[in-house]
C-alpha cells in the first residue's frame, strides 16, 4: 500500500494552523469556509500575556472562543458542523482512534508539538510548541508512516514514532495530550447574520471587560510593562529565546497570518459586512488593517532584539508602541462593539 492521502483530500497553503486545519477539513466535506471567517465565528481573536514559573513568557493573539466552549467548537456551532475535542493519556489508544479514522475515510485534526515534527528546521535549537495543530491525511501500514497536512501545500511523511512523540510531548505551557478532533457534518450551513454579531460582539467585550488583567486591553498594557522585567529575571539565551518567541507569535512565520492575527480579522469583518450589511464593518476592517501594520513594527522590534548584541537595549524600545497599540485597540474594539449591538 503506497503512501497517499485520501481520495479527494485537497493540501492547501494556509495561515493559521487551527482555521487551516480546519479549512482541509471543511473542504473534504464540501464546507468551503475561509480561514478568516472560521476565526471570526470561533472568537478566535484576543489577546494574552502569560508567564507561569518555569516557562518563557508568552504573548498571543489568539481568543478561546466562549468560556466553557473552546474555538473549534464554537466556529462549529455556527457553522452547523458538530466538532467534539478528543484527549487521553495512552499512545495506543491515540493511534487505534486515528487509524480507525483514516480506514473510515475522514482526515483527523490532531495537535502536536512541532519540535518533534521531522520536517521543521529550527536551526539546530531544541524548540517546543506544543499548540500546534495538523491534518492526518493517510497512511501507509506496511511502512508505518503517515501523511500529514500543514500550512504549506506539500505534504509530509511522517513516522508513526515521531507522530506519537508528537502527540504525547509533555512539553509546557501547551502539551497536547494526543489531542484529536471529530467533525459530524450532516447539518452543515452558512452562518446566519445573527450569529456573525454575536461572535463580534463577544470577542469585543472579551477585549474591552477581560477577567483578569493578563487578557484583552488589559493584557497588552500589561505585556508592554512586563517586558522592560524579563532580563531580570532571566539568563541572556533565555532571553534571546523570548524576544525571538515573541516575534514569531505576532508575525505570520508563527502562523498568525500576521500582524497578531489583525489582519486575518480585518479580512473577516469585510466578509462579515457582507452577510450583516453595512460599511461600518468595512470601516473597522481598514482600522483592524491598520492594526496589524503596527503590531508588526513591534514584532520586528523582538526580532532586532533577538539579534543585537546586547538585547536588553533594545527592549525598552517596545513600550511606547505596546501602549499606544493598547490605545488604538481599545478604541476599534469599543466601537465595533457598539456598531453591533
């Protein structure tokens, strides 16, 4: 049996790793959503500055969808697709689900950690993400490899052992614990109007009214003031390690499509403006856009810092920007809020 994805299995050049995994996924089910609007009805932007004891910084743009329900599900739900979350501790239980899968011929969203997936360089340095997500699209017995489908358009083989590896990282802040997910699809639809508000007006007021004070507006002020700390409290490589991490989540190499994930939501409230009507959301997609040209200027201040020869010079440097960002997002998503209500 030769190596080959399913019949009919389309690999396509995507930006996020979870909407793009979920667009191979919708697509094989004859579900065309854009990655854009599947992040838009998950409420999958934010923003979260978190540091626990033990772990580099992190800094991201993505949002969790609605408390108590996760991204995937909830752009399924508005979707009409049933998507349910799969975990457990056993290696070959993760394998028997996956196989039985594919032999059913369904590709599986899995989550991994990209530090044990073959086809990545990361330059010789020991790197972990363990938040990363994937589509399994076949596989071979004899040889025991299987084909998997990432950002890029080639696909790529990969051992059953490094897949597990993959799978079962133990890695902090995100180990996947063999993660997986089903997609039923026998109520699928276009989202509705309402729903399309809904989901802006909720990752509006998760900006504007976060919890606790390491999300949202908050998190930003927040990140920009932790920042000027971190080489207190770290070693110089650990640091360099930081400032790179920090550049490539706000970057489109970290798979955000860019400027924080801004652009892909400024993306999404243009095709948003055209199920609920009105050049309002037009209006706010340009302030989104511009967003995102400014979140890159920070990323690549990180990126200088990585680079320079002294670093801690450099850091002071994202402060001023961080803040007014804070400023300027306070502002769009205020007023997105109140164009939707």
């Amino acid at each position: 049996m030769a190596l080959e994805p399913l019949a009919g299995f389309k690999s396509l050049e995507t930006h996020h790793c979870v909407t793009g995994s979920m667009r191979h996924v919708y697509g094989y089910n004859d579900h065309p959503i854009s990655e854009e609007m599947l992040l838009g009805l998950g409420d999958g932007v934010g923003f979260v500055y978190w540091h626990m004891k033990g772990t580099d910084p992190f800094l991201g743009g993505r949002g969790n969808g609605r408390p108590g329900q996760g991204f995937e599900t909830c752009a399924g739900e508005r979707t009409g697709v049933l998507i349910k979350e799969h975990t457990t501790a056993s290696a070959r239980k993760a394998e028997q689900s996956l196989l039985a899968l594919l032999d059913a011929g369904q590709p599986v969203m899995l989550q991994v950690d990209m530090g044990f997936l073959p086809y990545f360089d990361f330059g010789g340095h020991d790197y972990h993400f363990g938040g990363h997500v994937v589509v399994a699209c076949g596989y071979d017995p004899a040889s025991r490899q299987v084909l998997v489908a990432d950002r890029d358009e080639e696909l790529h083989p990969i051992s059953m052992d490094d897949l597990e590896m993959a799978r079962g990282s133990t890695y902090k802040p995100f180990p996947p614990k063999h993660r997986w997910y089903t997609f039923d699809f026998s109520r699928k639809r276009q989202p509705a109007a309402d729903e399309v508000r809904q989901a802006i007006a909720e990752q509006s007021t998760e900006m504007l009214e976060p919890p606790i004070s390491n999300l949202g507006v908050k998190g930003i002020r927040k990140a920009a003031r932790s920042a000027l700390k971190w080489p207190d409290l770290m070693e110089e490589k650990a640091l360099r390690g930081t400032l790179f991490n920090t550049f490539v989540f706000i970057d489109a190499m970290g798979g955000t499509g860019g400027g924080l994930f801004r652009y892909m939501f400024s993306r999404f409230l243009c095709e948003a403006a055209e199920i609920v009507g009105g050049l309002r959301l037009e209006e706010s997609a340009e302030a989104f856009h511009h967003m995102g040209d400014r979140w890159q200027e920070v990323a690549e201040i990180f990126k200088r810092g990585w680079e320079a020869q002294d670093p801690v010079a450099v850091i002071g440097e994202t402060t001023s920007p961080m803040m007014a960002l804070a400023d300027l997002e306070e502002a769009a998503w205020t007023r997105l809020r109140e164009w939707v209500s």
